[in-house]
C-alpha cells in the first residue's frame, strides 16, 4: 500500500498496513486495543525505536516484529503503554481505603495470632500507587509488622518497573504529597542527589513488584482484600474487560473492594461487581 499524505513530513514513512499490524500485535500481545484515533499516538511512541535500532521506516520495524521469539516485542509493548500516574492520585481511593476497608480488616482478623492483609495494585506502573496503599496502611494498622501483610504490584511494561523498584522519584513528583507524610515516609536526598526522594524501607519492604501480562494466566494465588485496577480497562475491549474482572472476582471473597478509574465504568462488563459509588465496586457474586 502506498503512505498516506500525511506522511509527507514525518520522519517515517507510516502506512495503514503497518498501522493494522501494529494493532492486531498489540491485541494478540497484550490485548491492548489500538484504536485508529490511536495512530498519531503510536507514530511517536513507536518512532523512538525505530531511531535506537537505526531503522528508517515502520515496514521494516514490522518486518522485525514477525521474527519467531523476537525481543523487540516486548520493547513495542512497552512504548505504547501509557503510564501516568502520581502518589494518591484520586485520593478519595485511598480515604476510602484508611476508613472502611482497613477497619473490615482489622475486625475479621480479630482474635488471629497472624492477621492476614493482601491489597493488589493491577497497573501499578511506575510504583506511586502501591507505594501510597502501603503508606496508609502503616498510618493506620499500628501492629502491620505483625501482620502478614503484602502489596503486590505488576504491570506489563518492564521499563517502568524498574523504576518503582528503585523508588526514587524528582522531587516534583511528590508536591501534592503532604509535608508530614514526606517527613515520615521519604528520604531527601543531599548534594547531587538533592533533587530527588527515595521512598523509606519500611515503605518498599510491604510492596512486591511482578511484571504481569493480565491477558495471560496469573500465577497468582489466594485471596484480596481489595484490588486497585485504575485506569487500565480503557485499554482493553469490552470481552477483554470482562474476561479480567471475572478473573479478579475469583480472587476475592463477597464485599471485598475494586477500585476502578475516574473515566472507567463496569456496566455491562461485569455483573460480579456492585457499584458503592465514586468508582468504588464491592464483590457480590
């Protein structure tokens, strides 16, 4: 197929049989659905590999991709995934969180000699979020180290894991985080450093980092108290959609909470999940 016009000035030639590959790679991958509003979007993301690899159009990238087990799969994946997020972004997530859900917990532990916590962060991307769930567990489960409490954290792209595993983060990336918390959680750094935070050990040792492709089998085990999944389904098609969150709702008991995205509604995706308001869902089959 010939380029379209708009190529005329773009770096690379870009043409709609390279974009609908593009797509239908992205869906059999990840599931991600690659809209055509979608194609300026993975022009730009995609083009920053094509200049790392020294190739000068995408049918050649493309022709890369169809190579049996080729690593550049996992490199395209992660460029079109998007990953914005910020510490207790939609806090009212995580108010939620400090005064129902932790005092259901404490409760139904009561009496236990180990009282069990397991919160999972379903596109945690690079690590704000289970890092804000672990600080306010440490703010209001005073005993957590007596606890057999874990957050686990997956995302599918490994780039951004690697930063939340570091967990250092410019300091503009904490100015909506409140002084006191800094004080308690965060370590300033100095001298070189002076213009970044790392997030304290005792903050880091309750979050689990796992790379995650949530379209493919989970070795995932038990049951969580509350799952976050947050600005994620958007990227999936609806049977997709449902195919995870029923797949969530095996992992939960009745009441147990799933947290969802200010744009992200489960109407008509799944009936395992009862809204309770403001995005919050609670199991109830």
């Amino acid at each position: 197929m010939e380029p379209l016009l708009n190529n005329i000035e773009k770096e690379f030639i870009f043409t709609d049989d390279d974009f609908n590959f593009l797509s239908e790679l992205a869906v059999k991958t990840a599931g991600i659905n690659l809209t055509t509003d979608k194609r300026e979007l993975v022009y730009g993301r995609v083009s920053k590999r094509l200049r790392i690899l020294d190739i000068d159009n995408f049918k050649d990238y493309c022709r890369l991709l169809k190579k049996k087990n080729s690593e550049e799969s996992l490199h395209f994946i992660n460029s079109i995934t998007t990953n914005v997020t910020s510490f207790f972004r939609e806090n009212h997530h995580f108010e939620y969180l400090a005064d129902n859900v932790i005092p259901d917990i404490i409760k139904s532990n009561a009496g236990l000699s180990t009282p069990r916590l397991r919160i999972w962060s379903a596109g945690c991307s690079t690590g704000e979020e289970p890092y804000s769930i672990a600080m306010v567990l440490r703010e209001h489960i005073s005993d957590i180290d007596n606890w057999d409490a874990k957050i686990l954290a997956t995302d599918l792209d490994s780039n951004v894991l690697k930063t939340a595993k570091q967990a250092i983060y410019p300091l503009e990336r904490v100015k909506q985080v409140s002084i006191e918390r800094k004080k308690r959680w965060m370590q300033m750094g100095c001298d070189e450093n002076k213009d970044s935070i790392k997030i304290k050990e005792e903050i880091r040792q309750l979050v689990h980092f796992k790379q995650l492709n949530l379209t493919e089998p989970w070795p995932v085990q038990g049951i969580f108290d509350c799952i976050f999944f947050r600005n994620v389904a958007i990227y999936f098609k609806k049977p997709t959609q449902t195919s995870i969150l029923n797949r969530f709702a095996d992992h939960q008991k009745i009441n147990d909470k799933l947290f969802v995205g200010h744009s992200e509604s489960l109407i008509g995706i799944s009936q395992k999940y009862q809204s309770i308001g403001q995005t919050i869902h609670k199991k109830v089959s």
